[in-house]
C-alpha cells in the first residue's frame, strides 16, 4: 500500500483542492491481488488504490469514460503476431498503469530516421494491467524499457512468462503460447 501511495504522489496523480459547494466526495477502495507464478506459487503481493465510481452519477460528476487496457482478443492477436515472427516479448509491471499517457513518436522515430527506415520498424505496447512490449529489435524494447522507468515506477519483469492465463514459453526455436484458459467470450 505504501508503494501504490508512493507512486501515486511521485506521478502527480492528484491535487488537493476545496470540495465544491454541495457535492460530495467520492470514496476510494483499496483492491489487493497475488500475482501468481506459472507454477501457481505467489510472485507478488499488489495494492491499488481506486475511487469508487459506481457512486457516480453521469451527467454531474462525469460526462465520459475510459478504460486504458486492451481487450482480450487484442492480446491474443498481439501475442499472436510476436510468436509468428520470433520476436521477443518483455512483460513490464506499471506502478499507476492507468494514468499512463506515453507520447512515443520522438523516442521511436527520433530526427534523421529516413522513411524507408521507419517503415520496416515495428514496436507494440499492449496495456492490460501490466504491460507487454514486443518487437524485433531488443535494442529498441531496452530504449522503451529505460524510457518508461525514467517517467513511472516500473518492474522488468523480463520475458513474458504468464500473461492473463496464457502461458508464454521461450526457446532457441522460438516463443510459444498455450491459451489453453477459455476467457469467457466467444
């Protein structure tokens, strides 16, 4: 919990400022979760701390919302992509991965790249609670990797091993993934 409260503060995720006349505040709700190994033995223990919006009204106290995560089918298609191509998959744990706002063109295409260049280049970011980074290059994924921790709290996790429910198995003949785990959806 101290280590949520913590990035919360450092990332300037709030402002203390008056209540407005006649509204009430929204509560907040610590969410606990283990972080399970492949094997089912514990990782690591997580805290979050989030509001809780279903004391909202729309209209008055919000007038859109946002989830910043992908859908399941997204990550397989994702995951997909990086087993057919050998490319390596690094799993990121995200202090706060829900305020992340990320302009990535300057660090990715940075001035004098050439447009032949850009264009054989591929890097993809998927955000799912944790994050996954995968491309050809691990020179690139390194640059993205030192280039998140140097603005939020990041933990490399290295190469993805269990990514929500799917297994992720690296080789010297490739990556493989077992999504042997039905999701629910069809």
């Amino acid at each position: 919990m101290n280590a949520e409260l913590d990035a919360l503060e450092s990332n300037h995720t709030w402002e203390l400022v008056p209540l407005p006349p006649e509204k009430k505040p929204i509560g907040t709700k610590w969410v606990y979760k283990i972080k399970l190994k492949s094997d089912g033995s514990v990782d690591r223990y997580k805290a979050r701390l989030t509001a809780k919006g279903y004391n909202q009204i729309y209209g008055v106290d919000y007038l859109e919302s946002f989830s910043p995560v992908a859908k399941l089918v997204t990550v397989r298609i994702f995951l997909a992509i990086g087993t057919t191509h050998s490319w390596p998959l690094h799993q990121l744990d995200i202090n706060n991965a829900s305020y992340m706002v990320i302009w990535m063109s300057s660090l990715l295409f940075p001035h004098g790249y050439s447009k032949a260049q850009m264009e054989r280049y591929f890097l993809a970011l998927i955000v799912y609670v944790d994050v996954l980074v995968m491309g050809p290059y691990e020179s690139d994924i390194a640059a993205v990797k030192a280039y998140l921790h140097s603005v939020f709290t990041i933990k490399d996790l290295g190469y993805a091993k269990y990514f929500l429910g799917i297994e992720i198995a690296h080789s010297s003949e490739g990556t493989f993934i077992n999504q042997g785990i039905y999701f629910g959806y069809p």
